[in-house]
C-alpha cells in the first residue's frame, strides 16, 4: 500500500512536468491502474472506505480515456453502487451505471466485461428481490462456459448456492454447490477455497454436526485468511466460530471473545452490527441484560445497506430474545409486537428464507406461554395459549417443509420443545409427550456428534439454558419405563 501510494505521488509529479497528450494518456492509464490495484487491496485489507473512495477515483480518470473504453467499464463496475455499496439508495443509483457498462461491453464485442457486468446487475436485482437476477446470473455463467472461465463459472455457481441456501428454495442452493465442487478440485485459489468452505459449514449446521462445522470450517477459514492477510474472510470466520462456539456449542466466553475479535475487523463499517447481534444473543444466554440492551440500543445507530429488512428482522429477534429472557410482563408483550411485525415483514418475499419466519413464530408462540403462566384472568390465560399453540404450529409445519432449521436463533430442538409445551398448555397431553420425546432426541443426537473428549460435550448440555429446561421437562415429564437407550447416530 505505501509503495503504490508512492506511486501515485510520481504519477502526480509527472503529469505536472508533461506537456504531450500522448505522455498524458500513459500517466492516465498507469494511475488508473494503481489505483485499481490499491483499491483491491484496501478491500483485502479491510478498509472499506479506502478502498471505495479508490473506487470513485476511476471514474474521472477513464472519462480522461475517451479511446478506451474497457477503462470506461472497468470504472463503472469497481463504482460504489454497482459494487460495494453502502445504502439502497447508492445500490439504486449503481444500477443503470452497471447497465453502460453491459452496453458498452456489448457494443466492443468483449465476452469478458459482458459477463462482469451480468454479474454486477445480477448481484444488484438480488438485493432487490428481483427475480431478474436469476436470469442476469444465468446468462453470466453461460458466458463463463462459453469462455472456457473456469475460476468465474466456480464463483457464479458458488455465489447462487449461496443466494439460493437462504432463499424459500434451498435444494437449489445445494444442486448449484454440487456443481460448483468439481470446478474447484481444479482451481488453486485461496479465496474460493475459504468461500467453498463456508458454504460446506452451512450444511454441517444444517445436520446439528456443530463442532465438524467448527473445526473443519471455520477454523480453517481463520487460519487460512489470516495467511493471506484477508480481513474481511477473516471477520467473517471469526464471526461464524463465535456462533459454533458461543450459540450451538455453549461455550460463552470464548464465542464472547471471538465476536469481539471480529466486531474489531467490522468496525466502523455496516458489517459490525452482526458480531455486535452475536454479543446480545451471548449476554442474554448469561443473564447480562443490562449488556446485551446497552449493545441493541448502539446497534439502532450503525447505518444499514441495502437488506434493510433483513436487519431489521434480525435486530427483532435478538431484542425478542431477550424481552423473553426478562419474563416480564411488558417485556413479553414487546416480543409478541416485535416477532409479528417480522412475520408481517417478510410475507411472499422469495429471496428471503422462511427460516426467519419460522423463528418468529417460535419466538411468539414463546413469548404467549410465558403470559399464559403470568395473567391472572382465566379468559387471558386460555387466550395466550391458543395463541401460543397457533404460532408454534405455523413454526413446526415450517420446519416439517425444511427438515432443519438454520437459524442459530432458533434451534431444531427449540421448536419441537415448544410446540409439545403449547400442546401440553391446550391439554393435548399425548401429542405433547409425543413432541417432548423428539425435542430431546434431536439435542441427544447433536450431542452424540461432539467428540467425547472435547469440552463441548459438557458445555453443550450444561451451559446452554434451552438445553437445562428441556432435560429437565424430559426427565420429569416421561416414565423412565418408556424411555429407551439412545444409540450414536451416523455422521452425516
């Protein structure tokens, strides 16, 4: 980085002693191309702002480069907007300039430049929830084929599993990975590798194997970013040990530690408010309400891209949670308000998962058992249990169609817990011990995953609080006479 900043200052002296336009025109085309190379680097390095104020810089300097149009292109997709943004409002005025850039690659007949610039828009209409983008990305990889692009076609299918794994058709995500791995048997490139990795933690989380997503993942992707010296991998790695740690494996104080160590990568940048939402979900676990608010109400604060839903959705659940946790009156009825604005928020919105629903009306059907125990008034107190009853039916038939939930906000043995509570809560005794059962073999199975020489083994039992209620309503709940041996399940 200095040595280009260097650069940039000869380039500036230089262009004060010229004289020729054709000198000129060199001098323009070696400053653009340190200023791509730092602003790639900036990114790498993981400041952002750097690196987008780079970017912005291009622009002026191709306009200098009439005779040139690649350098014209190549300025439009490195612009904030139609890379990189910020807000939806920078992500709106990005779009059209992605749209030149396709033109002008079409009209010089550059396949290369056409496909970056199908990537760019497709990237774009995602964030709009465009179906669109689909077919943008579509038409990018046939280039990529056409082209002979191995290393593009691996990023473009990896890039759609990654869309489709969160969208409300998830075994799409799963055929474009499986197409997407024998492309990078053939590739050596770091960065793709800690990408295809990640996605392959995705669907270890998915089978409850925690600690294999821990160790065989994301661990790696930390050791192998830090390597490269890649921040932004490496916040992102940090941040997913952090859930395997402090969420699924129950181990706070390191999960805490971990979050804190990417929130310091994120910092200053819209990025930091998901391991800032990580702390909360880890604070509330231990009983630190007063942290886990002070970090909410700062996360208000921290200005939010494109996706606003999404975060909003996000920020719902955890101060949910907590209001939960509280067991307060006013605090449950906060929950409820909370969890079915995020319900509301998300209706017939195909490129968001219904994961997130289901873990709204989990959450809510929550929140309506503990006002249930709470009321006084008869009539109140039958209220809130049908309603508790009514969302965790919406939350069970949604995990029915899945088959696994991903939400580190709500755990497959969450649902299957509270559903058989809103069932015992309606009287529905049988059904109830029949959900109760299958609650506590999908912890048992998770736990069976964990090496029994590893701390988690005991962590995941003993520190999580789901995990200490459920044995604990298993145990009394269920005749030890009907109990049967648990028998270690087969990895997936």
């Amino acid at each position: 980085l200095d040595l280009l900043s260097r650069g940039l200052e000869l380039l500036d002296q230089l262009e004060a002693e010229t004289e020729t336009q054709s000198e000129l025109r060199k001098i323009f085309n070696h400053r653009f191309d340190v200023y791509s190379e730092r602003r790639s680097l900036y990114y790498i390095t993981g400041n952002l702002e750097a690196g987008r104020e780079d970017a912005r810089k291009l622009l002026p300097i191709a306009r200098q480069l009439p005779d040139e149009p690649t350098r014209l292109i190549d300025a439009l997709l490195h612009y904030p907007g139609v890379a990189n943004w910020s807000s939806r409002a920078e992500l709106r005025s990005g779009l059209p300039m992605a749209r030149e850039a396709l033109r002008l690659s079409r009209q010089i007949g550059d396949k290369r430049r056409e496909m970056q610039s199908l990537r760019r828009i497709a990237a774009q209409l995602f964030e709009f929830e465009d179906p669109s983008g689909h077919e943008h990305a579509e038409a990018a990889l046939a280039i990529a084929r056409e082209i002979g692009d191995q290393y593009t076609e691996a990023r473009i299918l990896l890039d759609l599993s990654g869309i489709f794994s969160w969208s409300t058709d998830p075994n799409l995500g799963k055929e474009y990975l499986k197409a997407a791995l024998p492309l990078y048997r053939n590739l050596d490139d770091k960065v793709s590798e800690l990408d295809l990795l990640n996605l392959i933690s995705l669907h270890y989380e998915r089978a409850g194997d925690y600690y294999r997503s821990l160790v065989e993942c994301q661990q790696v992707r930390v050791k192998r970013a830090r390597e490269i010296g890649h921040r932004l991998i490496e916040a992102s790695a940090l941040l997913a040990c952090s859930r395997a740690e402090g969420i699924y494996l129950g181990n706070y104080k390191t999960g805490l530690e971990l979050a804190k160590s990417s929130q310091k990568i994120y910092q200053g940048t819209a990025g930091e408010r998901y391991p800032l939402l990580r702390m909360v979900w880890i604070y509330t676990a231990l009983k630190q309400f007063d942290l886990a608010e002070t970090i909410l109400k700062q996360l208000q604060q921290i200005r939010v891209p494109a996706g606003r839903d999404l975060a909003e959705a996000a920020w719902n659940l955890a101060a949910a949670n907590l209001a939960i946790s509280k067991n307060d009156e006013d605090s449950l009825n906060k929950a409820l308000e909370w969890m079915e604005s995020t319900i509301h928020l998300l209706v017939d919105r195909p490129f968001i998962s219904r994961q997130i629903e289901m873990a709204a009306a989990c959450k809510a059907a929550i929140a309506h058992l503990h006002l249930a125990r709470l009321v006084t008034d008869p009539q109140e107190k039958n209220r809130h249990n049908d309603q508790a009853l009514t969302f965790s039916t919406q939350a069970i038939n949604l995990y029915k169609d899945f088959g696994y939930s991903q939400m580190f906000e709500c755990l497959s043995e969450e649902l299957l817990y509270y559903h058989s509570q809103a069932l015992l809560a309606n009287l529905q005794e049988e059904e109830a011990a029949k959900y109760l059962k299958a609650a506590y073999d999908e912890m048992t199975q998770k736990h069976l995953l964990i090496p029994p020489d590893t701390q988690y083994r005991k962590t995941y039992l003993e520190n999580i609080p789901l995990h200490k209620t459920l044995l604990a309503a298993y145990q009394t709940g269920e005749p030890k006479s009907k109990k049967k041996a648990q028998k270690h399940p087969t990895k997936p």
